[in-house]
C-alpha cells in the first residue's frame, strides 16, 4: 500500500476548552510527541469562548496553510456531547464542521494530504428514562452518518465510542493523552503507522484501571442549555458503566501515515 509524502511542512493546532484541571499535562504531552515526530511546537492555539471566535480562528489558520504542509494534526480537548464539543454554556459547535473546514474541498493546501483529528471529550449523556442522548438534546442511538466525516485522507480519533464518558485527571491529565505520550515517543515510531500505533493506544487503555477513588473528573458538564433541554446530567458518583475504556477511529485515509 502506498504511504503519505511527509517531506513538506507539517502543521500541529491545540484547541483546548476551558475550566477542566489536568489539561495542562496534557498540553505538554502533545508537545512532546509533535517535536519527537518533526511538527513544530503547536504554537497555534485556538480558546473555547465562543462558537464564533472558534470558527474565525480555525479558518484563518486553514486560510494562512500554504501549499508546501504535508500533513495535519488537530488535537481537540473540550466537554462535549455525541457530535459535537461545548465552546461554553449555551454554545456547542459540531465537530464535522470542524472537520469540514480542513477537507479536499476546503482545504486546497490540504487536498489528498492526511489529516489526523484526536478528540478528547465525553460523547453522550444519561437521558430519561434509559436511553443515551447527546447534551445537545439529540438522540444518540446509531451513529449516524452525519456525524461521521465524508471525504478521504482524514482520520479522527476519539477517546471513547459514542454514548460514552471520557475522563481527565486533575493532578495528570487524561489517560488518552498519558498513552499516546508512552506510545508515540517511542524510538520505534517511525517504522510504524498511525493505525497501529494507535491500535497499542487502544491496548494500553484497555489495561487501565482507572477507578473513582483515583478521583478522576468527566469531560462532560451539566450546562444550563443541557436543563433546558430535559436532559439528566450523569451521576458522577454512579457512572462507572458509562466510562469509555476505548478508542473509536474513524479511519478514511487513502494511503498509509507513517510519521
């Protein structure tokens, strides 16, 4: 199978939401393993404050890419629901939107080029009187086709499958970020690509124990749109079965990445 051309410039952005102690460690690992796999520092950083600020943001930096970058990697951290990620307490912007701003269509310099989405955020929520809902008072169920990217050369990596809790610790970040800090720093990452470094990501996760008394936090939190909405925000004393222990990928690239 062929493999991406990474020769040109590679591209790193770091979109962190506000108010979730940890991320910070988490910032630094992604820092760490863009200089060990040849991004530059992702000075390039976008703030959750409003939905608009975020879209000017994305699009100016997708605007300024010149047509020399190989590569790009998104690394978004942010309370969210099924589909999408809270910009603040009545905002929520989809991620296929953002996803669309970086597409073949969209994104000449990016045009049959990788583009790796890492998402750090809760994707559903408790509803009445069992079933899973997003927070933004959509039904989870199925995933649909919708939320899912519909262009090639992308790949989006999600820190639990839908329906799920993702955690974070206040004192070292999320177990996300700690795993792709052991696995993509690793000597040996050259010779392999992305799907199966993240493959051993998801392994690793699988043998976390990661326990309540460890006193974790949910990239999820109850908004004033979420009770608007008649949605039961989860009980973070009883939601152990609701944690994510797995990634879901959605991989549509075309050839293999090897960083």
């Amino acid at each position: 199978m062929d493999r991406y051309d990474l020769s040109g410039r590679r591209a790193a952005v770091i979109m962190c939401g506000e108010g979730r102690p940890g991320s910070e460690y988490d910032v630094e690992r992604i820092k760490a393993l863009c200089k060990q796999n040849k991004f530059p520092e992702p000075s390039y950083s976008v703030k959750c404050k409003t939905k608009e600020d975020v879209t000017d943001a994305l699009k100016s930096f997708r605007n300024n890419l010149s047509d020399d970058v190989s590569c790009l990697a998104m690394f978004i951290m942010a309370h969210g629901g099924l589909g999408h990620i809270e910009v603040n307490d009545e905002e929520i912007l989809d991620l296929e939107d953002i996803y669309k701003m970086f597409s073949n269509s969209q994104c000449p310099a990016l045009r049959e080029k990788p583009k790796l989405f890492v998402v750090q955020a809760c994707r559903g929520v408790k509803g009445r009187p069992k079933d899973l809902y997003t927070d933004g008072g959509r039904s989870s169920g199925a995933v649909s086709k919708k939320l899912l990217p519909t262009e090639s050369d992308s790949m989006e990596v999600y820190a639990v499958p839908p329906g799920k809790l993702a955690i974070r610790h206040p004192d070292r970040g999320c177990p996300l970020f700690e795993e792709m800090h052991n696995v993509f720093t690793k000597d040996s990452v050259a010779t392999r690509d992305v799907y199966e470094l993240f493959t051993e990501v998801n392994q690793r996760l699988g043998q976390r124990k990661d326990r309540r008394k460890d006193g974790y936090e949910h990239d999820f939190q109850p908004t004033p749109r979420v009770i608007k909405t008649n949605l039961q925000p989860v009980d973070k004393e009883d939601s152990s079965d609701d944690i994510g222990r797995s990634l879901h990928i959605v991989n549509n690239l075309t050839k293999k990445l090897y960083l």
